[in-house]
C-alpha cells in the first residue's frame, strides 16, 4: 500500500483513492442507478443494490476517520460525488450522501460511542432524525426515549439512527437539543412516507418506547454546531472541528444541484433532436433552432455551474480556515449557510426553465426532467435550505444586525 502524507502533516500507510479515483468509481455506478431511479422513486426507497453499489464505490469512506477504515477527505470531495450521484437519482444521492456525512458526524462523539458502532462492522450505516421534537428522560449513566421521530431518510437501510431530542439539564426547566444515537433493533419504522419529490428516499418515521441510550452515544447541539465535540479532540485532523452546519447541509443541497445538472443532460439528449408536432405556430421545426429554447439551456447552464461553484469554494474556504487558524468564524459560518441555500434556489431556477418546456410529454411521471423539477423543489423545502430564512439571516449579518438562525 502506498504511504501517503495525512492532512495533519504526518506520514502514514495506508490506502486511500484520489478523488479522481472516486469519482471515477461512483461515475460506473450510476448506469445501473439511473435505470433503476423510476423503481427508487415506486418502490418510496433507496434499493440495497444502489446502496451496495455506491458502497463498493467508497462513497461512505471519504470522510469517515482513517482510524475505523476511511478516507478522511474533506467535504468539498464527498459533495462533488453527491452531484455525480444526483445527476443519475436524486433520492440515491439525499440517503447515501447522508449515510457518508453521518461517519463524520458519528467521528464527534466519544470514542466509546464510535466503537461500539463501528466495531462490528466498519460500513455501518446510519440513518437521522435533527428534529429535537421529543424530551429525553434521565435514568442513570443515560436517558430513555420514548416518542416517534419523522423523516429518518434512508431508515430501511440503516443498523443505526441519530435521533434528536431534549435533554433535560441541572438548571430547573432548562432543556437542551442533542443527538442520540440508537441501534434499529431499538426502533421500529412506520410508513409515513408518501410524497412529490424525493419520494424515493424513505424517509418514514421512527417509533422509540423507553429505549435507553448511554451518556457515552450522546452528542450536545452545542458541540456539533461549535466544531467543539468529544471527538474533535481525538483526531489529529481538524476537519472533524468544522462546525456541523458548515457541511452537513451541503450534502443535501449538492442533491438539488446534482439532480439540475441530471435534468439539463436529458433535456439536451431529448430536445435536441425534438421537433414540434400539431397545426401550432413553428409546427415540424427542430426545437433546438427556437430562442427560447436555447435561452433556457443557456439560463440552466449557467445556474448549475455556479451553484456548483459556490458549494464547492465554501466548503475549501472552511477547511482551509480550520486547518490554517483553527477557527471558523460567525461570518464563515453563515457565508457558508447563504451558499448552501443559494445553490439550491440555483438549481430549482435550472430545473424549473427546463421543465416548463418539456411540453406534454414532460408530464409522464416517467419524465427524467419532470422527476428532477420535483426532486429539486423538495429540497429546497428544507428547513436547513430555506431561501428566504437563511438569506435573511446573512442579510442580517451584514447590515449590522445580530442574525437570527441556524448557522
């Protein structure tokens, strides 16, 4: 195996793909992926093939610590595979993207937690619930919970999930949001999920009834959004310090951007050759030669590429920062956030000029670029990647104000 140098300056050995090498094998992936994109979206899940697929790819790897088998690359890497893999199926993309950024994610909490996850099994995969909707119970060297947690994307391919609740605290009546993380023999999952757009990701809910959960598997909002967590201070890389909200949304926005650039590829592929049917204005003319078509492609081009660009440069620009000053700042961290939600806008622009001229046959639910329209509007309803919340809250940093949001 070649010896490589680390991203913490010491020289270790050990395997570890060039990104090229990644992308080229998830690129061989998606073939089969793409086929199967109109099955994900009937079957209302991820297929373990896709799962399997991207698995042998190394998609879950590229930010997992070395230690328990990873690559330890840095965000900008796994997001740019994410949009490889959106452009073939959005759904794929949301759950197994989300499977690579909750190794980082677990790599927060105490080695104790990460060993009893990984130990059996390296590639775990684990599933998420961020909504702190539910109120842990003390018991002990722990906390029970008991509730239902909803939109678990990727649930029914998962052996764990963080499940986000309050905490009760020493101060009387004062709760705090944390993650906790739960094996699926814990947990049982109703079929919530039936939906417009990433319908194919499962993301149905948990049913928890007095589960215990150790101290060592709990992982404090304020540690994960600070970059400040117990695992943090474990790894000689001080990606595993970058605050949580940096990154993780990024990965679901790269699914709005990847899924625009998937739906500008078909519609060049179908449209290209299209010519116009009926007794209509233009009738048996290539639509290619029409103004408003090429002005469209010209308008989707353009958003995805920059949309991409913007993803990518925020994400080098905090793990540059972490690694050169070893801080993130409130203006990194929010710049960070107005990119992520502007990315998405982006691709929702992108896939909305392309859709609205795909005609009567863009109406097939079979339609690559009507299923990327939904896709990319169902992500753009994320709360973490909301326009107008997110945008506003930079606004507000900007003009002075003290900002109001998650970042």
């Amino acid at each position: 195996m070649p010896a490589e140098q680390s991203q913490s300056g010491t020289n270790v050995s050990y395997y570890r793909p060039s990104p090229l090498a990644l992308k080229s094998a998830v690129r061989e992936a998606l073939p089969q992926i793409r086929e199967r994109a109109a099955t994900t979206e009937r079957l209302r899940q991820v297929p373990p093939e896709n799962v399997e697929a991207l698995r042998a790819a190394g998609l879950y790897k590229v930010v997992q610590p070395r230690e328990f088998g990873g690559y330890e690359y840095d965000f900008d890497v796994l997001v740019d595979l994410i949009i490889e893999v959106a452009r073939a199926c959005a759904s794929t993309a949301w759950v197994c993207g989300l499977f690579s950024a909750h190794q980082w994610l677990l790599a927060g909490l105490t080695l104790k937690a990460q060993h009893d996850v990984w130990d059996n099994d390296s590639g775990a995969l684990l599933c998420g619930s961020y909504a702190p909707a539910c109120k842990a119970v003390m018991d002990a060297d722990g906390y029970r919970l008991t509730g239902r947690w909803a939109f678990s994307s990727g649930c029914d391919n998962s052996g764990w999930s963080f499940c986000a609740a309050l905490l009760p605290t020493e101060s009387e009546g004062t709760l705090k949001p944390a993650f906790l993380v739960v094996p699926a023999s814990d947990y049982s999952i109703d079929d919530t999920w039936d939906v417009v757009g990433l319908a194919g990701t499962g993301s149905k809910t948990l049913v928890l009834n007095d589960v215990f959960v150790p101290t060592h598997r709990v992982l404090r909002f304020s540690e994960t959004t600070s970059g400040e967590t117990p695992g943090a201070s474990i790894y000689p890389n001080r990606g595993f310090n970058i605050p949580m909200l940096c990154v993780i949304p990024s990965c679901l926005a790269a699914v709005a951007v990847g899924a625009a650039q998937g739906a500008l590829e078909d519609y060049l592929a179908q449209t290209s050759q299209r010519t116009t049917r009926g007794a209509v204005a233009g009738a048996n003319r290539r639509m290619a030669e029409f103004p408003t078509i090429q002005l469209r492609v010209a308008d989707a081009t353009a958003s995805v590429d920059a949309a991409r660009l913007i993803l990518l440069r925020d994400l080098q620009n905090v793990a540059h920062k972490m690694r050169e000053k070893g801080i993130i700042d409130i203006e990194d961290r929010i710049t960070a956030r107005r990119g992520q939600a502007f990315s998405v806008s982006l691709a929702i622009r992108a896939a909305e000029a392309l859709n609205a001229s795909t005609g009567g046959n863009g109406l097939a639910m079979s339609n690559s670029v009507q299923r990327a329209w939904r896709d990319a509007n169902a992500v753009g309803r994320h709360i973490s990647l909301n326009w107008d919340t997110v945008g506003t809250m930079y606004g507000q940093m900007a003009l002075g104000l003290d900002p109001q949001g998650q970042y």
